[in-house]
C-alpha cells in the first residue's frame, strides 16, 4: 500500500515505530524520508507492496520479509 493511502493514524504509527526501533540517527533520517515517498513499502528487490502489519514489524525495511529471508 503506497504511502499516500494510509490513514494519519497509520502513518503516525509506522512514524513513532521507525524513531522508537531506529538507533541509527542517519538511519532514522533516511527511513523518514522514505516514509514520506509513494514507494515506501515496495520492495526494493521485487517490487512487491509490503502490507501495513509488514511494515509495523519492519517500518525502516526496504525488502520484503521473502527477500529479506533470501538475503539472510
């Protein structure tokens, strides 16, 4: 689901999830900004829309659980 089709409340969540699961400050600036992009949750691999509790788990991922699964 891109970016732009999630409710404020959702994008609210996946934006207090990345600053409380993110340590890294540059990371946190990076995934904010692609928080803010109508990609964000596709994968980068595969191109697959990542769902809403995906991102939840994950909020700062660029891949795909599979991909990401594949890569490990």
């Amino acid at each position: 689901m891109h970016y732009r089709y999630f409710t404020l409340e959702q994008r609210d969540y996946l934006e207090q999830a990345l600053r409380d699961r993110t340590t890294d400050p540059t990371d946190l600036a990076l995934a904010l900004a692609r928080l803010r992009t109508p990609d964000y949750g596709t994968c980068a691999a595969c191109s697959v829309e990542m769902s809403y509790v995906e991102l939840i788990d994950a909020p700062a991922a660029t891949l795909c659980p599979a991909c990401r699964a594949k890569s490990n």
